[in-house]
C-alpha cells in the first residue's frame, strides 16, 4: 500500500525550518538578481 | 506486452482521497498532481497555438512570392511561435512534469510551498493572454523575433510593452517554480534518499532549477532596458546616445544559451529514465551522467558568443568562445555514450516511450553535430542567419525536448491514470512525427547551406523545392499531432488496468505507489528498503 514504509519520519518542525530557510535563501537571490540587475540598470542609466 | 495490467491491484487508496471538487480544485490547487495536471493541459493548448503559428510560416513558403500573410504579420509569426513553444509549451511541460513526478520520486508528500505552486502556475495564462492579445493591438503583435535585438524590437506598436510585461510575468512564474522545485529536492526528500540516489529526471531538474534562477533576471534586465529606452528616454542599445546595440546581445544570450540548457537538460533526465527501464538494465554511469549535467550546465555560461559570432569580436573572444562552445561536446558525448551502452547487451523492448526515447536519440544528436559546426568561427560566418541555424535548433527541440516530453508523457501516463494506453495508436503518432520531423526539418539544412536566409516570408526561386518538401513535413508533422491528445483522452477516460508497476523494467519511488497514485501519496516516507529497490542504478 502506498506510503507504508519503515523509515522513521523526520521531525515535522526540523523539516519545515529547513524549507523556509531554503526558500527564504533562494527568495532573496532571486530578488537580489532580479531587482538589483534592473536597479543596476537604472543607476547606470542616471549617471 | 511488456506492461503489467494486474488487473487485481487494489485501489482501495480511492476511499482515502479528499479531494475538492468542481472548480475550486483547479483556481485553489495546491496539490502537485493537479497543478502538475494543469502545467500539462497549458503546455498541450500552447503547443497547438503555438504550432498552428508554424503552419502559417509554412504555408506562406510554400511557394515564392507573397501568398496568404502580410509582411509584418509574418514576422509576427516568427516571433511568436518561438515565445510560444518556448515559455508557453516546453518550460510548463517540463514544470508539469517535475511537479507530478518529483515528490513522487523523491518519497515526499508533495512540493514544498503549494501555494507558491498554484501562484507560479496562475500567472501563465495570464502572461500568456497578455502576449497574444498583442495580435490584436495597433501595430501588431512583436516582430523583432524572440531574440528581441533592438533597435527592430524598439519600432514595435502598442503591443510592445504588453510583450515586455508578460516577458517578466513569465519569468517570474518560472523563478517561483523554480525554486519550489529545489527547496522540495533539498529538504522533503524521503530519508535515505540521498543526493547520488536520486532517480536522473530529479538531478536535472535540480540542476535546471538553478539556471533558471540564475538567468531569469537577466533576460528581465535586458528587457526592461528596452522599456527604459523606448519609453524613457534612456539610450542603452542606441548609438545615437551613446548606447551599444550589440550590448544587448550579449546579455540576451548571457540568458539566452543557459536557456537552451533550461529546455534540454530535464530530457536527458527523462531519457536516462526511460532507456534502462525498456534495457532491462540499470543505467550505465549514473554518477558520470550527473557530473556530466553539472558541467553541461557550469558550460553553458560561459559560451554565449557564440550566437553573435558575426557581430564582431576580438580574436581572442571567438577563440574562447568557439573552444568552450565545443567543450560542451564532451560531457554530451559522456550521455549519449551511457544511453547507448545502458542499451548493449540489453533485454530491448520497444514500447511507445523508448520509440520516443530512441528517436531523441538519433535526432538530437543530429543537432548537436550541426550545433558543432555553428561553433566552428569561419563557418558561422557563412551559416549566421540562415536556415541552417533553423535547422539545427528546430532538431534540438523538437525531436530533442518536444519528443522527450512526449516520451515522457508516454512513460509515465500509465501510472498518472491506471489505465493503459492505445499502444498501437502512439506507435503511429511516433512513426508518423519521426518521419516527418525529418521531412519538415532535414531540407532545412540544404536551404541554409546555399543561402537561402532566415526570417523572410518571400525567397528567391531556386530555394522552391526544399521548402515545399518541407512545408508538406510540416503540415503532415501538425496534422499527425493531434493524436497525441486524442490518445491521452481516451486513456484517462479508461483501458486496459495496469498495476503499481506499470512498465516491467521500471525501477524508482513513483512505481512503488498504486496506479494511480493516491490524491496525497507518501503521507508516510517510504522505507528505505523501498529507496534501495528504486535506486536500482
């Protein structure tokens, strides 16, 4: 039966931590590349 | 028959699924199955769009002269069919395909932020209304091609900020989907399931995740450069103020190359999945096939000129350039050297899904020889521009990522549904798209080689009989396409019951669940006995 399984689960808190530290990470790279390339931009511009 | 239709398998599951219903299950999804399904059915409505765009191009170089379509509208066309069956059909294919099979694969629930998965996935027919509403616009929909180069973009009408904004919608949805996809891999992953475990569909999908979060905002920037220069006053691309048009090229392709890795990469994964599973054998090299995606992807940031060869540059930059370029060769040759020794000696069997696999075999490497002589600089020089170019990219993608996802949809529909296919009938649907891909696209390389260029909608008349050979490719690969979803319709409506396992070789987490799987599957991590099973590389 499907999701039968020995192993035992993580702990649930340990587990969600470690997704909204990775978001957050990956979140704020994106932002990061996707805002400061543009604002990189606009500076560049005004000069 | 090489499936398994245990008719007995239990789908007691089914009293265990909570499922919402009617149209809120859709707007409100947040399970990966239903937006994978979504993902899917969006990517299949782009694919018609965007290919019914192609017969327009195909049917107007029929013949010389000036037949059906203006001009402009032509141009149109080129452009947004690239758009189309780049950001509209290929990419949310392959997120729908990572959103269904990823956490099924990996032991884990289901993606990571599920409501950033509805959103990621809500944005595109929204961006994609946006963009083809900009047909209907004075001045008409974008004609500068999808490569966008100013100053052609910069002359475009009322469509041409709606093209911009929905460029940026598109991007952002996919750098959310992205990144659900490698917080998922990285933390909901079944324990014992660890990295070098992984089936290879999950490593690139990883691996494409990262490029997309790292080239996105690229492709933003540039774009909203255009914006700045076509509405305020800047002169970024404009010699006249002291801009560089060739400065948008650059960055376009700093994008634009890893793009290519972005749509090619998850069907390497796939064909890793589905050779050994019709082999009867595991796959030769797993760990060599995951360095080689790494370097494939570490490769293609550092080749980008070799779009723009023709533009000018030191002699020192077309040598890295080209060098680079034809470094890819390796890590390529490593995969398609692994496929074909994971098949010597194998118990072969030839099943939709291999067919599929096979022919992206042959076809892609076809392209890949051609791209390595569009890297060769001197060459270039004759070749820039032309059908050649046409060919070769048009190989890449679509015997390349279009005949993966079809295998891919072929490999693992069983298991989506519980229900096999009409196998005879996704036989001919390949038979008939790998003989006319070839029809459509072959003569493609002789018009390029004598000259004839690309992006015309009128030629001189001794490039006729090629483009009518492959206009006919053409309209036979369209029409033979719409077996596809006929042949998925008819399975989800019923068929022959397959059981977990639908296909005998298979081997990985997703099979160790019910045909179909359940609405919410490995509620509980799967045993690490199961993994081991699973990890059969």
């Amino acid at each position: 039966m499907a999701g039968n399984g020995t192993s035992t689960a993580p702990d649930a808190g340990q587990r969600q931590r470690g997704v909204r530290r990775t978001a957050l990470l990956l979140g704020i790279v994106a932002a990061v590349f996707y805002v400061g390339f543009i604002a990189m931009m606009v500076w560049r511009a005004t000069r | 028959m090489a499936y398994n239709d245990h008719a007995a398998t239990a789908h007691d599951h089914d009293a265990h699924d909570h499922k919402p219903h009617g149209w809120r299950r859709w707007v409100f999804a947040t399970n990966h199955k239903d937006i994978g399904t979504m993902y899917l059915v969006f990517a299949g409505i782009s694919f018609f769009i965007g290919g019914s765009m192609a017969m327009l191009i195909r049917l107007e170089l029929f013949k010389p002269g000036m037949q059906f379509l203006d001009p402009m509208f032509f141009n149109s066309m080129t452009t947004m069919h690239a758009l189309e069956m780049i950001f509209g059909a290929v990419m949310p294919a392959w997120t729908g395909l990572a959103n269904w099979m990823i956490p099924m694969q990996v032991g884990a629930p289901d993606m990571a932020l599920p409501r950033l998965n509805n959103f990621s996935f809500w944005i595109l027919p929204f961006a994609f209304t946006l963009l083809l509403s900009t047909l209907f616009v004075p001045g008409g929909g974008p004609a500068g091609g999808w490569t966008m180069y100013p100053p052609l973009m910069l002359q475009g009408g009322a469509g041409f900020p709606m093209t911009i904004f929905a460029i940026h919608m598109m991007g952002i949805s996919s750098i959310l989907g992205a990144i659900n996809v490698v917080v998922t891999i990285m933390n909901l992953r079944a324990p014992g399931m660890t990295l070098l475990r992984m089936p290879l569909f999950v490593w690139t999908w990883l691996i494409t995740a990262y490029l997309l979060i790292a080239v996105m905002p690229v492709l933003a920037g540039a774009v909203t450069m255009l914006l700045t220069d076509h509405f305020f006053g800047t002169t970024f691309f404009t010699a006249a103020g002291g801009g560089d048009p060739v400065m948008f090229q650059h960055i376009f392709w700093f994008f634009g190359h890893p793009e290519v890795y972005i749509l090619i990469l998850p069907a390497f994964g796939v064909v890793s999945e589905i050779i050994p599973t019709f082999s009867r054998k595991p796959l030769f090299g797993y760990e060599a096939m995951v360095y080689a995606t790494a370097s494939i992807a570490f490769l293609s940031f550092i080749v980008w000129a070799h779009h723009m060869f023709t533009v000018g540059m030191p002699l020192a930059g077309q040598l890295f350039f080209m060098l680079s370029t034809m470094l890819i060769a390796i890590p390529t040759g490593v995969k398609v050297f692994n496929w074909t020794a994971t098949m010597y000696r194998g118990s072969l069997s030839f099943e939709p899904p291999m067919l599929f696999a096979l022919s992206f075999l042959f076809l892609f490497t076809i392209g890949g020889l051609s791209g390595l002589m569009l890297a060769i600089v001197p060459a270039d020089y004759q070749y820039q521009d032309t059908y050649f170019v046409v060919a070769h990219f048009h190989y890449v993608l679509v015997p390349g990522a279009v005949f993966a996802i079809m295998g891919a949809i072929y490999y693992w529909l069983p298991k989506w549904t519980g229900n096999m296919y009409d196998q005879k009938l996704a036989t001919w649907h390949f038979w008939l798209s790998t003989i006319f891909v070839n029809v459509l696209f072959f003569p493609q390389h002789f018009l390029g080689l004598a000259g004839m260029p690309r992006r015309i909608p009128d030629y001189a008349v001794q490039f006729t009989d090629w483009n009518m050979v492959s206009s006919i490719g053409g309209f036979a690969f369209g029409l033979s396409q719409f077996l596809f979803p006929y042949i998925i319709w008819k399975c989800v409506r019923g068929g022959v019951r397959v059981g977990n396992r639908a296909w005998e070789g298979a081997h990985g987490l997703e099979w160790e669940l019910p045909s179909p799987p359940p609405f919410h599957s490995w509620t509980e991590p799967p045993s690490d006995a199961l993994i081991q099973r699973g990890a059969a590389h």
